[in-house]
C-alpha cells in the first residue's frame, strides 16, 4: 500500500518578490498616466469660458435666516434655481449693487428658476430684525417671493459669507463704517458658486473673474479702459447676465468634479490591496501529493 503524505509548498521568495515588484509597477505607471490625463484636461478647459466652480455650499453648513415677512427659511430652499447674493449692512447703503441687483429683478422677472437674495450684515436687536428687513427691502424695491433679504445673528452670517461664498475678508466694522467684500455672488442650480471665466487671447490661464462692481467702479475713476465702449462697471454688469444665462441653462444635476489627486488616491489603493491579496493567496499552504 502506497503512502501518501500531504505536505505544504514553500513559496519562492524570489517570486513573490518579482511578482510585487511588477504589480507595483502597474500601479505606479497607471497612477502617472491618470495624472497625466486629468492634467491634460485641466489645460484643455484653461480656454474654457464656462463659470468657475469656487465651492459647493453643503447641506451641513447652509445658512438659515429671517427674511422681510419675518419667516425663517435657507438658502437650501432655493436648490434647483440660480441665485444671485448680495452682502450689505443697513447702515451703509450701496446703490451700485443694488441697481444691479434691480436690473437682475427685472432682467429675469419671467424667469421662476431665478433668485435674488440680499443679506444684511449688520442686523439690530432680535425684536426689531423684522421691522429692520422690512425697511430694507422696501428701499431696495426687493418683493417677495423672488427677491429675499434676510439675516442671521453677526458672528455666523460673517462667518458663511467668509467661508462659504469665500470673501475676501471677514465683514467688520473700522472707523464707524462697514469693511466687507461687496462682490456679488451666484450659485447655480446645485448650490455651487460659480465665478465667470474669461479666456485669454494670449494663451495662459482664463481669468476668473469677482463680480466685485465697487472694484469696476475704481477702474472707471482711474480712466483703466477696457478695449470696448463700455465702461468697467458696464461690461462687468454684462458678464454677470452672460454667466446667471450660461447656469440657467445648466441642467439641475452636474456631476461632482473630482480632484486628479483623489482619482489617483483611490486608484492607487485599489492596487496596492490587490498586491496584498495575491501575497497573501501565495502565501497559503497548497497540499501536494507526493
């Protein structure tokens, strides 16, 4: 009677070795040729004159506040539609953008998928807030239900407007008047704010442009041309309509645009899982019948 006897296969070392050496390989040279590709796109949309993606404002940092008619509501409320937002403080009116912000009322007055909102930066005591809103609004002709203003308490309205709409400077008080970013903002339909993009004519990166109009309007007084016959302030009022129209036009659901680093990240770990997992096969003991 033949005996037989089972015993386990030594893995070669060696092999082992070669073989995660080359999975590693694949890994590496797959990352580089991810990165490679997204960095050729990124290029590509250099020339692109669709609006920048600044930040998307998420469910877990919305900002809430009370409007003219003294109900609470988000900006949240408004998913799906194209925002326009301005920052002002009550005590400091600021006629430049609120004409713009009356000719946008105007502009998409048959538009429901357009929205203005106006925050105040500098609201009173709890009890007055209402009656304050509704002063406001009053002056600036802003009617519900397409044009809100509203507030928040201080401290977490300039802390959004900070991070959120990415100010570029916290609102403050300096000398008895209010220093804060009086650029306007758009957010598009899935709550990203968007900033227009204007391709150079010479190559190199677009330009994305604030729609800061106090800036445009120190352009003007300097005598900075701008190359056609409208005025700073004019031809950045007209770049502001041409990018709320480009978001209009956008469909409600845009896919997330992931960062190349976070493709390669995740690319790279699914190799290097798959690298353990064949070590590990190879490592089992295999019965062999000798």
């Amino acid at each position: 009677m033949t005996d037989h006897t089972l015993e386990p296969v030594t893995p070669d070392p060696k092999k082992l070795r070669r073989t995660a050496w080359i999975l590693v390989a694949i890994m590496v040279v797959g990352g580089f040729l991810i990165l490679r590709a997204y960095n050729k796109r990124a290029q590509e949309g250099q020339s692109d004159d669709r609006p920048s993606f600044v930040t998307q404002i998420s469910r877990t940092k919305d900002l809430s506040f009370m409007r003219q008619d003294g109900k609470l509501t988000d900006l949240l409320s408004l998913k799906g539609k194209v925002i326009a937002v301005q920052c002002l403080p009550q005590s400091q009116p600021d006629e430049m953008t609120s004409g713009v912000m009356r000719r946008l009322s105007e502009r998409y007055a048959e538009e429901p998928d357009f929205a203005l909102v106006t925050l105040m930066l500098d609201p009173g005591k709890p009890a007055d807030l209402k009656a304050e809103l509704g002063k406001l609004a009053g002056e600036l002709g802003a009617e519900l239900p397409r044009w809100s203003v509203g507030t928040n308490d201080r401290r977490t309205l300039h802390k959004f407007v900070k991070n959120e709409f990415k100010a570029n400077m916290l609102p403050h008080e300096k000398g008895g008047e209010w220093v804060y970013d009086g650029s306007l903002v758009l957010i598009d339909r899935n709550r990203h704010v968007r900033r227009a993009v204007i391709p150079q004519k010479r190559g190199g990166a677009a330009f994305v442009a604030t729609f800061d109009f106090g800036q445009a309007q120190g352009w003007d007084e300097k005598g900075v041309k701008t190359g056609t016959e409208k005025t700073n302030v004019e031809q950045l009022e007209a770049l502001l309509g041409e990018t709320a129209d480009t978001l209009l036009a956008e469909e409600e659901v845009i896919s997330e645009q992931k960062g190349g680093a976070t493709v390669l990240y995740v690319g790279m770990g699914f190799a290097l899982l798959f690298v353990l997992l064949i070590i590990k096969s190879r490592r089992a003991a295999s019965p062999q019948t000798l």
